[in-house]
C-alpha cells in the first residue's frame, strides 16, 4: 500500500514538474529565436538546391 501510494505521488509531481517546464518555455528569448531563424534559413537553402538539381537534371535531358 505504502510503495503504491509513493508510485502515485512520484507519477504527480513528474507530471507537475512536466508541465512547469512547457509553461516556462512559452518564452522565447534572443537564442530561441536566433535559432529558429537558422533553422529556416537552412531549410530554405535546402530547398533551393534542390530546385537547382531538378533544373540541372531536367537541363540534362534536353
């Protein structure tokens, strides 16, 4: 009973320790953002190259 009821209240307070830390991040600070920014950028770029393969190839055919 005892370790049953220690289970319960370590299972709440790793919930509640869970959603502390989503709250916190609601945030974003200057790094977030920056980071989020590259993260576009490279995707962006990524993208970009491979329209310019699909050209070259197509290129290729003709």
């Amino acid at each position: 009973m005892k370790n049953e009821m220690m289970r319960k209240l370590g299972l709440a307070l790793l919930i509640g320790m869970l959603g502390a830390g989503l709250v916190a991040c609601e945030d974003e600070g200057p790094a977030e953002e920056a980071g989020e920014n590259i993260d576009e950028t490279m995707e962006d770029t990524g993208d970009e190259m491979e329209e310019m393969g699909d050209e070259m190839e197509e290129a290729a055919e003709d």
